[in-house]
C-alpha cells in the first residue's frame, strides 16, 4: 500500500512538471484538471484512506468487523451527501460550472463550500481534488462492500424481478414536477435507509421512467428561484388532489352506514 502511494505521487510529480512546463488554452486546462488530474490524485486518496481503514479494524471477529464496516460505509455515504450539489454535477457530468471548478485561479460565485486543501495554485483549481475524493470514495466504497459481502458469505448480489415481466412506465409530465418529487425522497431519506443520494436517486428514475434527467440540478435551482408560486409546487399540487379525493369518499353516501353496521355484525 506504501509503495503504491509512492508511485501515484511520483506520477502527480510529473503531471505537475508538464503543466507548469507547457501553458494549456482553457479548454485543455478544463479537461486536463476536471478528468486527467483527478484520475490519478483519487489512487493517492484511495490508498491513504484504505490504510488508514485496514489499520483500525477491530480484532478479527466477524460480526465487530462486519460493524466497524458498515460505520466506514455510513461516514463515505455522509460526506457524499454533504457535497451533494458538487456530487450531482460530477456523476451528471455538467459542465456549466466548468470555467469556475477547473480554471486556476478562477473564484467560484456565490461564496460556494468546496473542500480544497491543495495550496499549489499552479496545479490546483476549486474542484479537481473533490473530483478526485469522490472518486477515491466511490471505489472506497465498492472495496467495502465487498468485502462486507464476504463476511456475510453471500457474495452474490440479491436477484432483481424480471423487468420484463413487470410494467413498464414512462414519465410524461415536466421534468421539474419529477425533480421536486426526487429531492423530497431525498431530503426525507426515504430510499436505502437515507443513504441514497439525489444523484442515485436521479439515475433510477432515469432507468425506470425512461427520462433524461442531466440537467436536473439545474432545475432545482429554478426550483428554489420561484417567487411568486412556491417552491414545492407541484407537491403541494400532488397534496391537494389526495386531501380532495378524501374528502368525497368521507362524504355522506347512501346506504354507508348501514353497510357498516352489517359488517360489523357479521364479524
């Protein structure tokens, strides 16, 4: 692991050394800091985090490592969360941000958070190292996994029904309304007990409504813009349709209570 950690900084070492050597145009420098550097500084987070993982493990004992797993499992899961407008715009692969996320020397707008701790502004931009965390942390998180699956000797995924079998549904309605729906499932924590992401979420509904969600970070900023209609427009909507569907069945009908009164007797 020590040796491994070594060659990815002797690589960084001389990707450092091309890019200060040879100036890049803008759109090389984009490409070089959003996919080529963040490829290589993920292996280097990867290896300093696994060891540092593999180094506290409980004595061995499965179900105290099976646990101590799935703590790692669930800090990987939060900080994915915290970061989760940035995470969305890496997993879409969006690029409206890119002339401020992987310029040097650029400022982000709006005072956006990044976690940045590379000082080097001649091989740093705002998100390159994020980049590379989130791709260190998605691997982190496969390696887990897998061996969580060992420890509970059922390697094998869980099967799935037979989709062709099930019925297929295509979302029809405007993008926004499916959007405002995801981050409610999100924010609620309603899907993998909270530890699915908008990004998760967006790509099942993508698979199984058959709908192109890319830009759907976008809309939530449109969504959180509103001024006159609220935010939540369409769930508020959703709402007052099943409120008025209650309130005709829970009308007065002929007969009701009579039928009531026959069931109860007959039990």
């Amino acid at each position: 692991m020590t040796a491994s950690i070594m060659v990815v900084r002797e690589y960084l070492k001389l990707l450092k050394e091309f890019v200060v050597k040879d100036p890049l145009d803008k759109t090389e420098e984009i490409y070089f800091f959003k996919e080529v550097k963040p490829k290589f500084y993920q292996w280097l987070i990867y290896h300093v985090e696994l060891n540092s993982i593999e180094t506290a493990k409980p004595f061995p004992d499965g179900k105290n490592i099976f646990r101590y797993y799935g703590k790692q499992l669930s800090f990987l899961n939060r900080f994915l969360r915290q970061n989760e407008f940035h995470y969305q715009y890496y997993k879409l692969d969006a690029t409206e941000m890119d002339n401020f996320y992987f310029v040097r020397g650029v400022e982000i707008p709006h005072q956006q958070i990044i976690e940045m701790p590379e000082v080097d502004q001649s091989f740093s931009t705002n998100m390159d190292y994020l980049f590379a965390k989130f791709m260190a942390y998605e691997n982190l998180q496969g390696y887990i996994l897998g061996e969580m699956r060992k420890l509970s000797q059922k390697p094998e995924l869980p099967n799935f029904p037979n989709e062709d079998i099930a019925i297929r549904l295509k979302w029809t309605g405007d993008k926004t309304n499916l959007v405002e729906v995801i981050y409610g499932l999100f924010y609620t924590g309603q899907l993998n007990s909270g530890n699915a992401t908008v990004a998760d979420i967006i790509k099942w509904m993508e698979h199984h409504l058959q709908i192109d969600l890319s830009r759907s970070y976008k809309n939530f900023i449109d969504i959180k813009n509103r001024k006159r209609d609220s935010p939540t427009k369409f769930l508020d909507k959703m709402k007052d349709f099943i409120l008025q569907r209650i309130d005709e069945d829970n009308r007065f009908k002929p007969n009701r209570g009579i039928k009531l009164i026959e069931d109860r007797g007959n039990k």
